[in-house]
C-alpha cells in the first residue's frame, strides 16, 4: 500500500488567485505545476511594451514559486508560453533560453488571447523534484 500523496500550494499575493480560487503553484508528491503566470507585480503590470522583461519577470515568479516548494528551474521538465503577439516570439524565447539553456524542458508556444491589455507573455511550468540532478552535460545528450 503506498503512502497517500502530500498536497501543498503557494500564492503569490495578486488579486487574481482569491479572485478564480487558483494558487499560483501547487505540489504534489515529486510533481510541482505553476499555473498560468503573468507580469502582474504589487503595483500590477511590469514590463509595459517589452516581451523579454515580461517574460525575465514571469521566470523570476515561477523560479520563486518553485523554490517555495522545495524545487528550481533545473527541475523543470515542461513550459508553455502564450504570447499575445507572434511578433514577441523570439525576445520570448531568447529570455527561455538564457534561463533554460542547459536544462530543456519540453516547451510549448502558441499564440493566445491574454487576461488584459498590455499583457504580452504568460508562462506556465511543470517540475519533477530531482529532474536536475539528472542533468547531463550537452555533449552526453
């Protein structure tokens, strides 16, 4: 018989979680899901006009997020990225790269109608606690 799983979760204070009844992560056994993660700080919108700092303050949210809970973005083994403009890929992708480089994650990304104006990226995440222990060096993938 095995143990029964331990659920936690984690907000990150905006509004919108009370509002919808969502967390801003949730973890589940090994597995940590960060939902649907915007630039919307304590003042709300970061990063106005500009992709890549949308996106650079997203990966800032969810590595805390994922931190909270006992994990890192090196045990992250899925992404998806909406981007309200197809445009804003490649900024996009460029701040993915800088910040999953060595880890590659499965990733998704699509064009997609966002929760307000001025919302250019949303990022969500999934994470396997121990994913990044299992890294190996480019050259030995």
């Amino acid at each position: 018989m095995s143990a029964p799983l331990h659920r936690s979760a984690v907000g990150s204070g905006t509004h919108w979680e009370a509002l919808a009844g969502y967390a801003r992560a949730v973890r589940v056994g090994d597995r940590i899901l960060v939902s649907g993660t915007t630039a919307t700080g304590p003042e709300g919108l970061v990063g106005a006009g500009d992709p890549a700092a949308q996106a650079r303050f997203i990966l800032d949210k969810i590595e805390a997020a994922l931190l909270q809970l006992g994990g890192s973005l090196r045990d992250v083994v899925r992404t998806r990225i909406y981007v309200s403009s197809l445009d804003d890929w490649e900024p996009v992708a460029r701040v993915h790269g800088e910040r999953f480089g060595a880890i590659r994650p499965a990733n998704t990304l699509v064009q997609a109608g966002l929760v307000g104006a001025g919302y250019l990226v949303e990022i969500e995440a999934e994470a396997v606690i121990g994913a990044g222990d299992a890294l190996q060096p480019a050259a030995e993938q």
